[in-house]
C-alpha cells in the first residue's frame, strides 16, 4: 500500500522580526518574526535541505524520482529537481518532474507521487515542496510571507502515513498571480479573494472528502489548512466544523506564509506529534483546493527523530538588519566583486563528485580523501600509496566533522560578513576547507562540530551553481 | 646530482621603486629595474645572451623583449604563485651553471594597481568543475594563526601581540628604505587596533598589494671576476612544491609550511649550511602576513618548533638583534609585494647587503644571506629558497 515513509523539514536559519522591516519604513509594530533564507539559500539548496532530514537512514540509491514542488524555481529552463536528486545522491535511472505554477503545487506533488507508487511504476519517490516568494518592498507581503521547505518520502514499505482519500476542486479564481517577468506577486483586491474564494472553496471540498469518506470532523486529531491571515484560517476552520484544538498553528507568527510549502510543513508538524491511529486533514489552497485525509501507522513512532519543524524552529538566529535582506534578496545593487567561472561542460564531467560531495576510497590502502584542487575534484593517484585509479567513490556529504581551523573575512567578507572558512576534518578521515554558514563568528573554535549543508555559489558568468558548506551542528 | 654551490655569480642587480605607481606600466617598471641591473653590471641590454622573466599577470615572455627591445634572444617566462620571481632566477642559474649562455638577465615584474580593487583578485582563467568559492589569501592564512595560537596555548592577546612584533619590526626597517612601499614606522599598539581584514590578522598583520620590478644580471665566476670585485655567488637554491598535502592529509596542523622545509633543506645542504641559527646574516621572508614570517622562523630551523614567540620577545630578528636579520629591507609588509618581482626583489637586498651597499639598514660582516617564499596557501605551497655568499 502506496503512502509517506517518512517526512522532514527545512526552515532557514536567519529570523527577521517584523518590527525591523517596519523600522525600515518608519512604521512601528510588527507581529512575530519571518523565516529569511539565506543569501546562499533557494528553492533548490532549501529542497536538498528537506530532502536530508526526511531521507534520515534511508539509502538515496533506493529512490526512484524527485518529485520537487516550488513556485519560485531558480531555474525556468533547466530541471530543478535534476540538481535536488544529484546533491541528494539519488541514481541516474530516476524520474524527476518539477511541480510549480500553483499553492497547489505541493500537494499535487504529493498525490502524483502517492499515485505513483500505488500504480507500481515506481517504488519510492522523494517529493521536496519549498518556496521563497517575494513580497514587493513596503509592502504586506514582504511581513507576511516567509521561506521553508518539506520533504517526503513516498514508499510502498513501511508506511508510517497512509493516504485515506482526497478530494479537489480545480478552479481558476486567481487572488494571486505572478507572470513571467514579474520580480513580484500581485493580489486581486482582497475582498474578492477572501469572500468569493478562501471562505468558501476549501470549506465545501473538506466537506467533500469527509463525505467521500464516512468521516465527521471529530474523525480528525489535527487539521492542517493552508492559511495566509492566521484569522482568516481559524474562520473557514470552524466553518468546516473544527474545534481550535483542531487545528495545527499557521507558523505564521513564526516562520510566514510559506506559500506552496505551508500546508505540507503544518502537516509535518502535525506528524511529529502524531501517535499511531490519528487522522490528519492536509487543505491547500490555490487556483482551487485539494484536501487529503491521512491516517498514522505504527511506523510513525520509528521516525520521530526527524529535526522536521519543532527542532528546526528552535535552532535560530535573528536577522536584525532590513538592508541585508534587501542585500540577500538581490533587491539593491550589490558591487560585484567577480564571480568564480564555473563551466557547464567541466561541471556536468565531475556532476557525481561536486553535486553530491564525493572524495574517495583508496583501494589499495584505504585512505579516505577529498580531493579539491583549483580546478578540479576528479582524483587519479593516491597521495599516500601512489594507486593509480584505484579508488572507490566515498561520499563527504553525509558526514559530520570537527574544525581544525577557521577564520573570518572582514576584507573579502561577501554580502554577509565576515565570511567565516574552516577546514574540517571528517569523521572517519578526509578534510576540506569550507564556508562556514548560519554560525554566531564568537561560537567558532577548534574542534567545533560542524555538518554540510548545500548551498548556491554564485557565479561570473550568468549561470548558478551549488556547492556545500559547513554549518555547526545544533541538536 | 650536483650542487649548484658557487657555479652562478650575480654581477649587477636593480629594483624599481615598490608602491602605487599609477603612473607605470608593467613595461615602464620593467625598464626601470633592468636599467638599474645594466648600469650596476656595466653591461648593455645587446650583451645578454637569454633572459628570465617570473610574472603572473602577463602571459608570455614577449612583454620583456617589446619592453627592452631585445632582437630574438630565447626569453622563458615562469610562473609558480608567490615563489615566481625566485623560479625564474633558479632556472636561469641552471642554465649559465650548464655553460649554455654566459650573460643572462633575470626579471620579477608585477603591476597590481591596474585591477581597480585593492585587494589580490587571482581567480580569471578558465571557467572549470570547481564550483567550490576561492578563498583570499588573508582568510587562508589566518587559519595558520588561529590554529597556532589554539596548538601552543597563546591567549589571543598573546597572539596578536607576537604577531604586532613583527610588524613593527618591519615597518622599522621599510622606514629605512627609500625604494620601500610604506615608510613609516608604527607602534605596537597600532598595529593590534588596527582594523580586522581577516580574524585574527589586522591591516598591519597584512603585506602591501604593489607594483613593481627587480632584475639581475648573472653570470659565472670566471667571467664575473672580470667584470666586478663585489660579486655574489649563488650557494644554494630549493624549490618544494606542494601536492595538497596539507589539505588532504588529516595530521597536518597548520602550524608548519612543510614546502619551505623541504625547500630550505635542499638548499642548505648545498650551501653546506649546518646551523642556520647561527650561519644565516641575513634573510628576507615571505612575510605576506604577519603570521608566515613567524610559522617560517621555525620552517627555516631559526626558531625551536613552537617557540619562536622567545625569539621575537627578545628582538632576535631585529636589525639590532643578535640573531639572522629578517626582512632588513622592511620584507613583503613594506617594500611591498608584487607577485613575480618578489622573490628578485628580495636576492636585491641580500646582493646589497653582501656588499655591503644597504646604506641605513646595513648588517655588519654579512658572509650569508638567504631569500624564502611560499606560494599558495595553507595545505599546498610552492615553497621556494636561495642562499647567497660574499665571493671567496
């Protein structure tokens, strides 16, 4: 039976407080805090992200497609969830599809891969749902909206979630668009969106499923309903007959409106507490709803170790500063000090050693080594026995690591400085020389744990590219 | 394998003027050191038979022939990161020492000051796999000086102030150097409040990025006796280059540039050279920080492992000192550091103080001097020697 094995989360480090985009444009108030990706973070790296806490003691060999939901692609034209699944280790024989265009996106993700694997075309799909959505400067979307991810593994072996049914409208009422071209979303007046649109669709097509499925609300321990305006949502909760206690908590206050990938994070947290036997109502919303009831296994009590929302919500640091968002966002000229020139051809020649971080395996003598040089990851001798060509691929990724040493840039120090850099010496051997990321400079010392994290690089020469970095270990 | 000990003589040297020299080009500062070297030798431009030039940023030989208008002479141009300039002068020493050319000129140039930023850019060349981002110097190196501190206990504070010795030091001895970058003397306390470029380094822990050029004229002795009676001969020449041991292998603390200990050994086992301690006069290093002048007192054997901190405190390097006079000429810190001229620029001082020429910085009774650079970074260098005599 096709349903969720597992699931994981992502929320970025850095926590804007409302009140300092309101300082920025000399207004006071501002509730709660927003989720800022960092400079180096997008809908890509944010997937990778979610993608590793959801595929915890899984074997990424094992997969067969990603299944990547965002709105906001870095790439129009280039698979985004190619990139996902070769950071993420998966084979070469997958499937990957990139869901986009609609809030919905997420959940159609979701159901596609559910659809998949109950059909037997595939056996275990990742589906990642990530968004960073631009509000305009100064305005209520810049405060509303907040960066996140979530990740799930679709299986047909122990299944932790199983899908009971769902129900869709699909409708063209759009409260929300962006064209292409567009920097930022656009919004119909509100009344329309909200009277004609959000109280009414989402409420008729719960009462659909529940209907499909012999249920009544009481049937349901969490509801996980797509909200945009916290009010809002507790108003078509209890339209549908939902007690307060019913409903999983927006995040809003916490992390904002994570458009395509809010439903499915409320639904990650709901899971996290979820004990075997417990109904969950997954509602999304956009150009139309799907609600989904869900259903807990035993097999929920095996995955709680996932760092999912709670765990992530708590390992944080405040971005107190509007400029550098503005800065990080791309939003204000940024003096370009050159970019690194990475070729598409040589990139594409070493994707099995860059993407997914891989070093090597000495055959002969068994030393582990992650090779870097200026131009190159691709090892042909052993530094230590002189082999040649005779390793076996030994992957870095996955694998935590102390600091030998660091420093922190003040000269050269990017858009965010300073740049901190360590070397890190791996957990069962191999070293490398890393940014490091989402660190406090005063925590930095030798010997700090740190684990990798995949990020954007940004380059001279009009593409992007992804690359890892280290981050410290905060459990 | 043969020595190359006292097979090579440099008969005539010059230097430009190290600094922001917007007025000059790479070729302009080519002309004024080689001049320089041609007066000193007595030699004109038509006498040299091959030539050597050591740059980074110029991709060929061609710009010393189109700058001195040499007529088809065979010009091989070098480059290996920081240690270029002393590359090139080690590979023109091979040639004169195998009879090949009699007479032949050695040049170091950079011009730094045309990038539009003040820092070093490297990176440009050709777009590759690597998407890891490059890491500027300052930010490399100061990962040897926190891991040194970390490894032999110094406090911060304790650090910095070792670190701001040095500098001062240096800046002391460029304010005696007319040819130098910066001249002016600072203090200690400037030099720990200075602003941070790369923790735990500070401006004055960080050398000058600057234009410039050196050159020599070289030789061997027998010809060079007819020519001048304050020649020097070439004693020893190392050159070790890194495979990223450092960066691969685990053990390796940054606390040590293996490259120049391999490059110092070759170099003083052909110069006979038992106790560098107590043989070395003088010796100009690769101070590009603070921090690499400190870590090479115990590269080179000046300094036991981990204690060259004693020998700071008590002024040993100093000009002063009782101990190898270090960067007499103010080092990479003052007289400034334009990648290819470097490594020439520093035999420049040595051939000067050999003979005794080194006007207000002048050492008494130099018999030994030695030059050292390291190219790359921490956990892959190009290290590079040469030890130099007062003829027989």
């Amino acid at each position: 039976m096709a349903g969720i094995v597992s699931y994981g989360a992502y929320i970025p480090y850095y926590r804007m407080p409302r009140s300092v985009i309101n300082v920025a444009w000399g207004r006071g108030g501002g509730r709660g805090e927003r989720a800022v990706a960092g400079y180096d973070e997008d809908s890509i790296s944010m997937s990778v992200s979610a993608g590793i806490d959801c595929l915890k003691g899984t074997d990424p060999k094992t997969v067969d497609a990603v299944y990547m939901a965002t709105t906001t692609p870095p790439y129009l034209e280039r698979q985004n969830s190619n990139i996902v699944a070769t950071a993420l280790d998966f084979r070469r024989d997958v499937r990957n599809t990139d869901f986009g265009n609609s809030l919905r996106a997420g959940v159609n993700a979701l159901q596609a891969a559910v659809e998949a694997v109950a059909a037997g075309s595939l056996n275990k799909v990742l589906v990642t749902v990530a968004d960073m959505r631009l509000g305009a400067p100064a305005g209520e979307h810049e405060q509303s909206f907040g960066d996140g991810a979530a990740a799930f593994l679709v299986g047909n072996e122990g299944v932790a979630v199983e899908i009971e049914g769902s129900y869709t409208y699909s409708d063209d009422l759009s409260d929300y668009w962006r064209r292409d071209g567009d920097t930022f979303i656009s919004q119909w007046e509100d009344r329309f969106g909200r009277d004609e649109g959000y109280n009414k669709i989402p409420v008729e097509v719960v009462k659909g499923v529940l209907g499909k499925l012999n249920l009544t609300p009481k049937d349901i321990t969490k509801a996980c309903i797509f909200g945009a305006n916290a009010r809002a949502q507790a108003g078509i909760a209890r339209a549908m007959g939902f007690t307060p206690e019913q409903v999983q908590d927006p995040l809003l206050d916490s992390v904002g409106n994570t458009g395509t990938a809010l439903a499915l994070m409320l639904l990650v947290a709901a899971l996290e507490d979820a004990t075997p036997g417990e109904r969950s109502l997954l509602v999304s919303w956009g150009n139309g709803c799907d609600a989904v009831v869900l259903k807990a296994t035993g097999e929920i009590e095996k995955i709680k170790d996932r760092r999912a929302i709670k765990r992530h919500l708590a390992v944080k640091g405040t971005l107190d500063n509007y400029g550098k968002y503005m800065q990080w966002r791309g939003l204000v000229p940024t003096p370009s000090r050159g970019g690194m020139r990475v070729s598409m051809s040589a990139e594409w020649r070493e994707r099995q050693l860059g993407l997914p971080l891989y070093g090597v395996k000495c055959l002969n003598c068994g030393t582990v080594q992650l090779y870097m040089s200026g131009s190159s990851m691709r090892a042909h001798i052993c530094l230590e026995c002189q082999a040649k060509d005779n390793f076996e691929p030994y992957r870095f990724a996955d694998k935590t690591g102390k600091t030998v040493s660091f420093s922190h840039d003040f000269l050269g120090g990017g858009i965010n400085p300073p740049m901190t850099r360590a070397v890190i010496d791996f957990e069962g051997g191999g070293r490398g020389l890393f940014d490091m990321v989402d660190r406090d400079p005063e925590e930095c010392k030798v010997g700090l744990p740190v684990e990798m994290t995949f990020r954007k690089v940004p380059l001279g020469v009009g593409s992007s590219s992804y690359f890892w970095k280290c981050k410290p270990v905060r459990e | 394998m043969q020595s190359i000990k006292d097979r090579v003589a440099i008969v005539g040297m010059g230097c430009s003027k190290f600094g922001e020299r917007w007025d000059m080009g790479t070729e302009d500062l080519l002309v004024e050191s080689t001049s320089e070297a041609f007066e000193d030798a007595g030699v004109k431009s038509e006498d040299i038979q091959a030539a050597w030039l050591g740059t980074q940023n110029q991709m060929s030989g061609q710009i010393l022939a189109q700058a001195i208008k040499t007529e088809y002479i065979p010009i091989t141009r070098i480059e290996n990161f920081c240690a270029t300039g002393t590359n090139a002068m080690m590979d023109a020493c091979f040639a004169v020492a195998a009879g090949i050319y009699d007479l032949v000129l050695v040049a170091g140039v950079e011009k730094l000051k045309d990038s539009g930023v003040g820092f070093l850019t490297g990176g440009g060349g050709q777009p590759s796999a690597q998407t890891a981002p490059g890491v500027p110097p300052p930010a490399q190196f100061a990962l040897a000086a926190n891991r040194y501190f970390y490894q032999y206990g110094l406090s911060y504070e304790e650090g910095k102030q070792m670190l701001a010795k040095i500098d001062v030091k240096n800046h002391y001895n460029g304010s005696l150097n007319p040819k130098a970058h910066f001249q002016r003397a600072i203090t200690e306390e400037q030099a720990i409040n200075a602003p941070m470029q790369a923790f735990p380094l500070g401006l004055y822990d960080c050398c000058g990025v600057s234009d410039g050029s050196a050159a020599a004229i070289i030789t061997r002795p027998e010809i060079a006796k007819t020519m001048r009676d304050d020649y020097i001969l070439v004693k020893g020449l190392g050159l070790g280059v890194g495979a990223q041991q450092g960066s691969l292998r685990d053990y390796y603390d940054f606390t040590h540039f293996d490259e120049a200990v391999y490059a110092s050994r070759m170099a003083y086992e052909q110069a006979g050279v038992k106790n560098p301690r107590e043989e070395i006069d003088v010796c100009e290093v690769h101070d590009c920080f603070s921090i690499t002048e400190a870590i090479t007192m115990e590269d080179v054997g000046f300094s036991p492992r981990g204690m060259v901190k004693n020998d700071i405190d008590n002024g040993f390097f100093e000009l002063s000192g009782d101990g190898p006079k270090v960067n007499t000429d103010g080092g990479l810190k003052c007289f400034g550091h334009p990648i290819g001229a470097s490594g020439i620029r520093m035999i420049y001082e040595v051939y000067k103080q050999l003979q005794g020429k080194a006007d207000k910085r002048q050492v008494k009774n130099v018999r030994l001097g030695m030059t050292h650079n390291l190219g790359g970074q921490p956990g892959s260098f190009t290290g590079a020697i040469s030890i130099w005599g007062t003829r027989d």
